[in-house]
C-alpha cells in the first residue's frame, strides 16, 4: 500500500530525525494524542530505514527492491506489534467493510506475551536484517502491551543488537513501563496551528471546520469523524439537544437507546461514554456561549446553543456538574434505557424548562 504525504505540521519532527542520519537511537517513543499522525510518522521512518536510496528529503524512494517489499506488506525486515483486535479491524476495512458473515469471537485489545515471543523467534532468524541492514519493529499503542509483554519487551530494548530500530507509538506514556520509557528517545507530536490544519481539511474535502474543535484540533482524527458512523452520530445528537426544548425527554432516551443499539453504532465507537462526553461538551460550550465565549466543540451550532443558553449560565454549568455525576457509571450502566432517562430528564429539567 502506498503512503499519504506527511502533512506539513510533522515535517520539521520529520527533517530534526533526518538529519540525526544513521545516529539514530535503538528506540524512538512517538508520543501524541490518537490523531496526532503518530502511525504514518512511523511508516515513513521504517520505509526511509529500510529503503536502499532514499531522496534527499530522506523519505523512502518507492521504487527499489525494498520499497517494493514493504508496500506488498511482506518485507522480512519489518515488524509490527498490535493488538489482535485492531488487527481484525484493519482486515475488515481491507475488506472494503464487507460482511464477513460470522461472529468471531472478540478479539484481545492487548498486545501479549505470546506475539513479542514469536517477534523476538523472527529478529533471531538471520542477523542484523537479510541484506544485512535494518530491521524494524512497530509497537501500536505500547501501552497496550500487558505486564508481560513489556517485561519481555524491555530484555530486548536493553540489549540492543545494533540492527534493531524499535519504534513505540503512544497515546498514553504515563502509562508504559518507566524501564521501557527510559529506554527510548521521546518524539513528541505536535498540533498544527488553526491555518494548517483547516487548509489540510480543505486539502482533504473535509468543508466543516467546526470539527477541528470537537477533535481537540487534530485534523487526522477530524478526517477519521468525517469519514465513520461518529460523524452522522454526532450531527443527530446535536440537532436532538438543539431541540431539547420541544422535545420529550423519555421519547429521546429511548431513540438514543436504538441509535446506540444500532447495526455498526458501537464498532464505530459511538457507545454510552461517547454519548455522555458529547452531551458534557454541549453543555460546556453552552456555558462558554452564555459568557461571551466562542463555542469549542459545536462551534457549527453556535446560533442554537446562543439561543438556549444565553443569560442561563449558571443553570447549564449545574447541568454540566450533574452530568459528571453520571459519567462515572458511563460504562456499566444497569440499564441503558433508565440511565438514559434519568441523565436525559436530570438535563431537560435544567435547561429546556423556563
Ligand atoms: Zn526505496
């Protein structure tokens, strides 16, 4: 598979490694939140490693024996570490999303002791890469390396065999192993200002620049909303809450508890946290509204959360409070339709009535 271009905001991370040349440290933690173009960073770098002439940029040529290698996803140098379950999820999208007919059943979201294992059998075969070059290894997300796998993981980063370049992607460092956090150069992933990231969505067909805002202005994970189940999702739960006011709140719960049940709702993500994130998010941006701020995470509904929330800050500030309340049980509600009912009628009763 071909990769997309780097997008400009990464390039000088990109030209800082480049220009390191072969002094590249043994292990690299690309650090970011989810969005931040961590994975195709990566990409990039195992390709440019591995490929035999590199441009003067230093990304990979396309075109030699080992370029063409990796694009057919089988170059016996390069190794990726994930979770079984994204794994399936990446097999479906090359699917083009098809049926694939049978309930499998769920797959592991950790990266386990049995797959550094078979790694650690593989970079064994042969030494220092088959043309005896580099060998890279993909770790995405190392925190989703359970106990044992990092244990296993970090023998391998402290007896670095000179060939092996790890590259460990995170959307959490906190919570890796501090031994593994201390055995890799840290690359931290930087957000691109309002103007790049709006003219990349432009770039990318994305018009609705209000999603920048919702996706804590990562346009990746903004083209992510634009494209999946969330992007329609959030659109309807929006124009439900700009209408709370004539709506009756049992009837909502009760259509927010099919959309949540729906067919792809909850392999798309849009599951009860999602839900109550989003709710907690209108509810702080009708704060925000009401006090003269710009609204942050539907900024495209500006005009509606003006109209209900203007001179009422202080009642949706409550709301948003008894909200947090709710958040807790988020995951392992009871009963969804109760819960929904009750946070639904708890909100209503705040804001919608005058
Ligand atoms: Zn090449």
């Amino acid at each position: 598979m071909r990769l997309e271009t780097l997008p400009d905001w990464l390039l000088p991370l990109w030209q800082d490694l480049h220009k390191r040349g072969t002094r590249l440290p043994h292990a690299l933690l690309l650090s970011g939140p989810e969005g931040s173009g961590k994975r195709l960073f990566a990409e990039h770098l195992a390709r440019a490693l591995l490929c035999q002439s590199p441009d003067d940029r230093g990304f990979s040529c396309g075109t030699c024996a080992d370029c063409k290698w990796i694009e057919s996803g089988n170059h016996p140098d390069m190794f990726t570490l994930i979770p079984a379950a994204d794994e399936a999820a990446a097999e479906e999208e090359g699917d083009g999303g098809a049926e694939s007919g049978k309930k499998e059943k769920a797959k592991s979201t950790q990266i386990v002791i049995d797959q550094v294992r078979s790694l650690q059998a593989s970079l064994e075969v042969g030494a220092g890469g088959h043309a005896g070059g580099r060998r890279l290894v993909i770790v995405d997300p190392a925190e989703a390396m359970n106990m044992a796998a990092a244990n296993a993981l970090l023998k391998a980063l402290e007896e670095p065999n000179g060939s092996t370049v790890y590259l460990m992607l995170s959307n959490a460092p906190r919570r890796l192993l501090p031994t593994i956090r201390s055995r890799c150069q840290v690359l931290d992933f930087p957000r691109p200002d309002t103007g790049q990231a709006v003219a990349w969505m432009r770039g990318e067909g994305i018009e609705n620049e209000a999603l920048l805002g919702f996706v804590s202005g990562l346009p990746l994970a903004a083209r992510n909303y634009a494209k999946g189940v969330l992007f329609e999702a959030r659109r309807k739960v929006a124009s439900d809450l700009a209408t709370l006011g004539v709506r009756d709140p049992l009837k909502l719960s009760a259509d927010w508890e099919s959309s949540l049940k729906a067919k792809g709702a909850q392999e798309g993500g849009f599951t009860m946290p999602i839900l109550i994130n989003w709710l907690q998010r209108w509810l702080s941006d009708g704060v925000r509204v009401a006090g003269g701020h710009p609204a942050r995470f539907f900024a495209d509904y500006t005009t509606d959360l003006t109209r209900q929330a203007k001179g009422r800050s202080e009642a949706w500030l409550n709301a948003y409070r008894e909200i947090e309340t709710h958040r807790r049980m988020a995951s392992h509600p009871l009963n969804q339709r109760l819960f929904l009912e009750e946070m639904l009628l708890s909100v209503y009763r705040r804001i919608a009535i005058r």
